[in-house]
C-alpha cells in the first residue's frame, strides 16, 4: 500500500491522504480504530464545591466532559492496564480545578488549572459558564484515558473515506452554464472555456451534477481512496493515524495467536 499526503491544515487540525493499491475495507478498519479505539483524555469524575450558576450540575458536567483536553499518550495509561489496578494514581488519573473567584460573565475553558500543564483544554476559548455578579463556580474534575466505543467524549476526531474522483472536461456545450452553475470553485471561466482548478475536486460534492449538466463534462472513480481525518484537537491528525497503526497491529497479531 501506498500513501501519499494531499493537503494538511493545521490549523482546522485536518488532513487527508492518498491511499493507493488497498480497498475500502481496510480504509474503514482504520476508520473505526480511529473512532471507537484510539484512547484520549476526557472529564470523567466531577467534584461539585459550589455552582449558584444558571446551569444545573449535570449540564455543566455534560459541558465539561466533551471539551477536548490536550493528551499526552506516552504519560497515561488506560485505568484498567495500570500498575495501580484501578485505584487511580497520577499516571492514570489528571486532576483539573475550575474556580471562578469574583469573576463576572463567561467563564472559558482556560480558566481550568490543570496539575499537567502538558493537558489542557486544547481550545482556550470554548465558554462553560456565563455568570451574573454573586454567581459562583468551584469544582474539581478527574480526567481519565477511555475510548469512543464506551463515549463519543473519547473519540480523538471524525474521519471518512471515498473514491478518487477523476474530472474530465471534453466538449462542453454550455460553459457558460456550467460556471454559473458551479458553487464550490471547481471550475472557472477563461475566454468562454472552462478551467478546472484541480486542488478543489477531491472536496467536491457536486461532480455528479455538473456532468449531469454537460454530456462533455465526466467522472470516474479510481481505485484510489481519499481518506480524511479531523481532530478534535486532542491528538494531531499524525498521532492519531499512528496510534490507529499501532491497535491495528496488536489486533492481528492478537488474532494470529488465536488462529
Ligand atoms: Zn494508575
């Protein structure tokens, strides 16, 4: 198999790749590793001090729970394969406080102390409170290493998969059409021809149409598999793929000796 890079954009936490001489059944064993088993960091255990918030308890629990948190996979193990059976020991456990003090209006997630300064709420300004004056919060939080398949709060990002698409542009009887037509960039218009501006086919949803549109307009589908991945900003696209590697092996070599 081989895979090559189409476009990364770290600052969406985005990226999709080319896979070649493989199907599409391994494209979704990945797929499902990536959101059912890669283990990331999330909020799991909630110590309430004070919340005269307008948010109940359990919602800002809810809140708490699905803001992504920064992991750092070589440092916690899984609380079930720790040395501490269960218990609960700092390789295992992360303890997070959030304190309002005299604070007035929103209350964002940067304003949590965590003891690992390496996890953190992985984007700063995602509100968890909006607070009147005498409104107050002070809880302690207890983030644990889980996966997607126990809760979607565990899965480290969304990805998906389709086949290349390949546009070829013959004798098009109605450019002018097919231009105004055309919504996401795929093609423009040069002295009456179109041009395909070729970096905004993969993301195109709307090539079916267009050849639909125009008989000199066609598309056909590769073997090759465009597979996407966003994170949610817990791991990068790359830790993530490579930790889905990484399962993906143990389970073979798992099944082997069951074999
Ligand atoms: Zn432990």
């Amino acid at each position: 198999m081989k895979i090559e890079k189409i476009k990364e954009e770290k600052k969406k936490n985005k990226l999709s790749i080319l896979l070649k001489d493989t199907d599409e059944v391994f494209a979704n064993a990945i797929r499902r590793l990536i959101l059912e088993e890669v283990p990331t960091l999330a909020v799991e255990d909630l110590e309430i001090k004070e919340n005269n918030s307008a948010l109940y308890d359990e919602f800002i629990g809810l809140r708490l729970g699905l803001i992504p948190l920064k992991t750092d996979l070589k440092s916690y193990n899984l609380k079930e394969k720790c040395k501490c059976e269960r218990a609960g020991c700092a390789q295992c456990e992360l303890k997070i406080t959030l304190k309002s003090g005299s604070k007035k209006g929103y209350v964002y997630a940067e304003d949590a102390q965590s003891a690992d300064p390496k996890c953190v709420f992985a984007h700063p300004k995602m509100p968890i409170v909006k607070l009147l004056s005498k409104q107050k919060i002070d809880m302690t939080m207890t983030a644990i290493l889980g996966t997607g398949r126990n809760h979607v709060k565990w899965s480290p990002g969304w990805a998906y998969f389709k086949k290349e698409p390949v546009l070829t542009v013959g004798k098009v009887s109605n450019p002018e059409l097919v231009a105004e037509k055309c919504s996401d960039g795929v093609f423009t218009l040069k002295n009456k021809k179109l041009e395909v501006n070729e970096e905004k086919v993969y993301d195109s949803q709307l090539l079916d149409y267009y050849s639909e549109l125009d008989k000199g307009i066609t598309v056909e589908l590769t073997d090759n598999i465009i597979f996407t991945l966003e994170s949610w900003g817990q791991l990068s696209c790359k830790e993530i793929l490579s930790k889905s590697a990484d399962i993906f092996i143990d389970k073979t070599e798992e099944m082997e000796k069951l074999i």
